[in-house]
C-alpha cells in the first residue's frame, strides 16, 4: 500500500509547532557548549537554510543550520560564526546520528566549508520508501504521519538577516525537528512494507 496525501487534503490540516526551545547561536564562543549538548544524544533531527536567490549566476553559502533533539533546536548562524571545527566535528562524527531530508544540496553546501565528509546521515526521502510512503516533500511525509501540516511560508525569507525574525526561528526550527520526530515515529510504530 502506497502513503500519500492531495495537496487539497494537506491544505485543511491544522498547523504544526513546535514548543521546544530555540537557542540561537551566532557567537563562536557558544559553538562548543551547544556540541557537546547535542553529543549526548544517538540522533538528532538535520536541515539547513541558504538566503534565496533570485538572480542568475548568483549563490550564496548556507547561512543557518539547524540541530534538533525532540525539546531544543540549537540555530547555528553560519553567515556570523563561520563553520567551526566543534560544528565540523559533530557533522563529521559516526556516534551521533543525523536525520534530514533531501540531503545532497547539504552536503554539496558543506563541502565548500570543510574537507570532512559528513558521516552518518540519514535521508529521509530514501528511508520513507522503505515504510510505503510515495511522497517526498517534509510536508506531505509528516502530514501522512501526524495529520498535521508545515507551515512553509518563510522558506524564501532572507537567512543572513541582521536578526532572525521569530516566524524565521520557528520555521527553522521545526523543519530539523520534524525530521527527528519522522524517523523516531518510523522506527517505533512503522512495519517497513514487503517488497516482492
């Protein structure tokens, strides 16, 4: 049996939150505390967010990334603190797990700010289809799940703000979140569907 929702069906869900706490880091000096948090857990919820680009020839650097547990999402401001070796490390480390979705942009984006490979990862477009769910968007994956929707409207807001906005913070935070929150439900109640 194949999973999927019409974008009619997503669109009368009620809205996600997320209620955890957001901590935002945009001083180096916080980078390491924020690690070694993060480190204490075997998997963490993984995305990313690049200022849009609207003209040709143009790109920019990820600007933010986000590291979720199930209660705290940490907001690395990229654009300010760089890409520090404490960050690069949890990244590249076999110890934690990192879930995200649609993963090769992010990779490619962080290979251009280290030589370290990222380790460990996993792709939720791939692993769904393990559990009959056709749709690959975070959206439609969670609303199937949770009967609940994403709220995407900051997708293309501007990541290298002097100061993220709280509707930014929320959206950040709860993408990360809700990859974590996918796997975790997947792993616990979800029966991988036979293939013949």
């Amino acid at each position: 049996m194949e999973l999927e929702i019409s974008k009619e069906e997503l669109r009368d869900l009620p809205l996600e939150t997320f209620d955890g706490e957001i901590i935002v880091i945009d001083r180096v000096d916080d980078v390491a505390e924020a690690v070694a948090y993060l480190k204490k857990f075997k998997v963490i919820g993984f995305d990313t967010e690049t200022k849009p680009v609207f003209r040709k020839n143009v790109t920019h650097k990820v600007a933010l990334m986000q590291l979720s547990t199930l209660d705290k999402c940490f907001l690395f401001r990229l654009n300010l603190i760089q890409y520090p070796d404490d960050l690069d490390d949890l990244i590249c480390s076999k110890d934690v797990k990192k879930i995200g979705l649609s993963l090769r942009d992010d990779f490619s984006a962080l290979r251009k700010r280290s030589d370290c490979p990222p380790l460990n990862f996993v792709d939720l477009q791939t692993f769904v289809k393990d559990y009959g769910i056709k749709d690959m968007s975070l959206q439609k994956i969670y609303a199937i799940l949770f009967n609940k929707k994403i709220s995407k409207n900051q997708r293309l807001s501007n990541w290298e703000a002097h100061t993220l906005k709280p509707s930014q913070k929320r959206y950040a935070a709860i993408d990360a979140w809700a990859c974590l929150k996918i796997y975790n439900h997947l792993i616990t109640n979800g029966a991988p569907v036979e293939t013949e």
